[in-house]
C-alpha cells in the first residue's frame, strides 16, 4: 500500500482494540476492518519481569551482596535466561528482599523480561573469594521454581544455608604396648569447619575400629560392639567463622587395654564420620560437604617384651633365694617347700629386647648353683652361669620370648664324726693317752661358710696337743674346751684332725669327749671310756692267823 497515492483517511485500526490479547497466535483478518482487499495478521507479544532475592540463613561467612560478592542466575527450568540479543539474567544482584523489587520501575542489572510461564528460578552464580559452591544449600521459591503470569512483574526468594563440614581426628595412643592388660588412652575428635551448625538431630557420629588384640572400654557418649566404637555427636557445634577456620568441637578419650591375644605389630587405628541420617536425605542444609576430612587414622604398637620365670629347684634341703638383676628385672626372693621339687617365681617383664640380661642369687651358707637350664629363648639365643648368677645372651631376649629357666641349687653336705684309737667303750687307766680324731666330709660342692667343731674334754682327761690338724684350724687356748675351724672354700672332700689327751690320776668311772659341729650333721661326736681299776690281795694255804711250827711249808697267793 502506498499512502502517498492519496490522501489517507483514517477509518480506524486494523485489530480490534479487544483483540490484544491474541494468546493462541496470530489472527488472519480478511476483509472487514480495514481496507478491503488486504489481509492484516493482528496480535500482542506477551511478556513479565522476573528477579530474585537473596536472603541466608545459619551462614556464618561472608553474606556481600553484589560487586565481588553473592550475584545470581536467573533460569528458566535450570536454564540460564538469555535471549542471545544482550538480555541475560546472568551474574545479576538480586534484591535483598523480594518487597525491594519496585514492579513500577524496571531495573535492568536485577530483572529480566520473560514470556509467562512455569519453572522461573534463580541459582547463585557468584560468591565471595573462598567459599566452596557445595558448602551451602539452595532452597526457597527460587529453588523450587516459580510460575508467571503475563504483565506480572514477581521476585522469588533464594535462601542460602550453611551446611556442616565436620572433619575428624584420632590420637592413638603414644606408648607401645609390651603385655597384655596395658592400658593407654586413644583420643577422637569432630571439627566442624563448615560455614553451617551441626545440629543434635543431624545424627552424626564417630565410629572407631579397634583392630584385633584390643578392647576399648565405653566411656560417657560412646558405646561398644565388638571391634567398634561408636560417639554420638550429641551436641550442636557452631560453625567456623570464615573458611578455612574451626568451629565447635567435640572429642571423646577411650581407655584401650591389650588382650591377651595381641601380637606383636604395628595396627591401624580408623575414625570415621558416620550418621543415622545419610546426606542426600530430604534435608540438603545438613550434608557433609567435605567427605576428604571424614577419616582419620593412626596407629596402635604392639612390641610383646620378653617374659622370664624362674622356677628354683633345691638338692638335698629347702630354702630361700633372693634374685637380683638387670634390664628390668625386680628383686624376687623363691622359697622351696620340698627338695627336688620346683617351685616358680612370679613372671617379669623385661625392659628391653636383644639386651644382655644378667640375674644374681643370693645364697644361703652352703648352697652351691648346680645347673640352669632356660627354654623359650629366642632364635640363637644362650645362657651361661657362674658360682652365683646366670646370664641371657642378647639374642635370647627377643620379642615374644617366653623364658623359663629353671635354676638348680645343690646344698653342700657337711657330716662330721668323732672316733678315738682305743675305741668307743674300751677300758683305759690312769696315764693312758688316748688320740682323738674328728672328721668332716664334704660333699656337693665347695663350702661357702665356716665349720667350726666345739670340742670339751671330759674330767679325768688332760689335753696333750694336735697331732695332726690337716685343713683345720685349732685353737687350744681354752682347753679342755677346744675349737677346731674348717675355712669356707673348702671343696668337696674327707678332712680330719687328731689330737691327744692323757687319762690324770684323778680320773675315776669312765672319762668321756664330746664335739659339736656349727653347720651340717655330727654323728657319732662323743666318746667314753671306762677306768680299768686294779686290786690286789695276798693269801696263804694255812690261812690269816693260823698257827704254824719250825718246818711247816707255807703256800702264799697274791691276787
């Protein structure tokens, strides 16, 4: 049509007024209104203005808004608004309310035109420097998508919640373990290092594995099954206050004893996060956005020290043995209650592994070590001994060694008799010498003590000397009562003294000589020998008083 052909003539416009709301298209006009002959299309873009507010909640870190801070996305079914011409809803600030939004006035850096429809949202697109996009959840209208009608110009609300980042520790136990039932202390702990509170009904926890060879023992907050520890966090842990700082934390210590059946070995030791509620649940704000930091480990030693018993043995008597030492080794005294049998010690623990280990005894007088015989030593392992002590080579004193030795003491034997060269019982008279012999045999090892032989003469005897003292000591100072000493260190064998005395005329009955010996038996140590007295008298044939003449032959008779 070409208005400069004639004068036009307004005759009205080419849609009905009423027709602008030509939802379901465009509307094909032939003839009618306007000029016959010419097809006219009528119809009205429909449009809304969509925008975003943003608000926080339980966010403990930067909330900016704008500028290098929080800007938004708007979308459309999770789909950033851009018409590909310069209009885009990316990176715009939202309103700090949705009351902010003025519909009269439209705001080109908050809002966006859009057709009506359903699915209209916002996510966020920016956030200040250092916050991860997985350390808040997104919820509100904006997550859940809003419907616009035409001409409405609405503002959904976007709320951002700070979700919980708990990370957890564990100190193992510092010490090493060597026997079963020590007892040390483990520690766990739970940080929350994320912008949101950990609440009581998130339903964390931290579970602990406690490998093979380990109890733990429950202690307030925590629970045990078996090989597992299981602490409630029970209490809300604030949030950290920036990223990259600590928040509210919990921790429990748990007593850790070793069981008998622990080996030797090095143990891991895991905490880890665990919950009755899991993430991904219907509630996004209280996941666990940091899974990294959801396991700790450490380790628990086991170094089994070697163990030694004794079990003492004594020959021919009983008694009591104090036991000294090295690496560890306590004072220990055994007692026997019957020869021959062996009577064990408590069990020790040594300090130390691959240490030369040497154990004294003390001996009673007269004991002698006889034999120590050790099993359960390690690989290679030796032991020797001396008079009075034993020793384990280092290689004995292994880890794990069970040492048993039994330590066999002889006790020397000292018997002593007393014997004379007349003879026990036989007749003596007065100026008689008569030799006295003592013996002593030693039998089971050498002497470790003095024996001293107490010797008294009886009345009627005088002491004449030593004839032959042998490996004794006399001292015949005090006679009659003499002393004859055999020195300690005196080996196995027979030993005698002799000496003499002489029956005095003031001798009458029997003279006797008895000897006491100060350590081992005397038997027989006594002798007695009886006086030979003489008596004589004369007779005659005719008899006393008997008269007699010249020539008689008298018989006299001395008896």
């Amino acid at each position: 049509m070409n208005e400069g052909n004639a004068t036009h003539t307004f005759r009205g416009w080419f849609c009905n007024n009423e027709a602008y709301r030509a939802a379901s298209g465009i509307h094909r006009q032939a003839g009618g209104r306007g000029y016959d002959g010419i097809n006219v299309y009528c119809g009205q873009l429909e449009q809304a203005r969509h925008s975003a507010a943003l608000n926080f909640s339980d966010f403990a870190w930067d909330q900016t808004i704008g500028g290098t801070g929080w800007l938004l996305n708007l979308t459309k079914d999770g789909i950033l608004l851009d018409n590909g011409s310069g209009l885009s809803g990316e990176d715009v600030e939202p309103y700090l309310a949705a009351s902010d939004n003025d519909t009269a006035d439209y705001d080109s850096s908050k809002e966006v035109y859009v057709l009506p429809g359903s699915g209209y949202g916002a996510t966020a697109s920016q956030r200040p420097a250092g916050i991860p996009e997985n350390s808040f959840a997104e919820t509100g209208s904006c997550a859940s998508n809003i419907l616009k009608v035409d001409q409405e110009d609405s503002t959904c609300s976007l709320t951002v919640t700070g979700r919980p980042d708990l990370s957890i520790s564990i100190s193992a136990p510092a010490g090493v373990y060597h026997a079963p039932g020590d007892t040390m202390d483990m520690s766990v702990s739970a940080t929350n290092l994320g912008p949101g509170t950990v609440q009581t009904s998130d339903g964390f926890a931290i579970t602990v594995s406690v490998p093979a060879g380990w109890t733990a023992s429950p202690v307030p907050g925590c629970t045990v099954s078996g090989q597992t520890v299981s602490c409630a966090i029970d209490t809300p842990l604030p949030p950290a206050p920036v990223p990259g700082g600590s928040g509210g934390n919990i921790g429990f210590t748990i007593p850790l004893v070793a069981n008998s059946d622990a080996v030797s070995g090095s143990y891991p030791l895991v905490a880890s996060l665990d919950r009755s509620v899991s993430d991904g649940d219907t509630d996004p704000t209280n996941d666990d956005f940091v899974l990294s930091n959801d396991q700790a480990q450490g380790t628990v030693q086991f170094v089994k020290l070697p163990r030694l018993t004794l079990r003492k043995t004594t020959l021919d008597d009983v008694g009591s043995f104090t036991f000294t030492g090295n690496n560890g080794w306590e004072t220990q005294t055994i007692t026997t209650v019957s020869q021959g049998v062996a009577q064990p010690g408590a069990t020790q623990i040594l300090a130390e592994v691959d240490v030369q280990t040497v154990i004294s005894e003390t001996l009673p007088p007269n004991w002698v070590l006889d034999d120590v015989v050790c099993l359960g030593m390690g690989t290679g392992g030796t032991v020797s001994f001396d008079e009075n002590s034993f020793t384990l080579s280092p290689e004995a004193v292994a880890v794990d060694s069970e040492i048993d030795c039994a330590v066999i003491n002889q006790k020397v034997l000292l018997n002593t008799s007393k014997s004379s060269d007349v003879g026990n019982g036989v007749g003596v008279q007065a100026g008689d010498t008569i030799t006295y012999t003592l013996t002593t045999q030693v039998t089971g090892g050498t002497t470790s003590q003095d024996l001293v032989l107490s010797d008294t003469l009886g009345a009627g005897l005088d002491f004449g000397s030593v004839t032959a003292p042998g490996a004794f000591v006399p001292d015949t100072g005090s006679a009659p009562n003499l002393s004859f000493t055999l020195p300690a260190g005196t080996a196995e064998g027979t030993y005698s003294v002799s000496y003499t005395a002489t029956v005095s005329d003031s001798a009458s009955g029997s003279v006797s000589n008895s000897a006491v010996a100060d350590v081992g038996d005397c038997s027989p140590c006594a002798t007695t020998n009886p006086l030979v007295e003489l008596s004589t008298s004369k007779a005659s044939d005719v008899g006393d008083g008997v008269g007699v003449q010249a020539g008689d032959t008298i018989t006299y008779t001395l008896t």
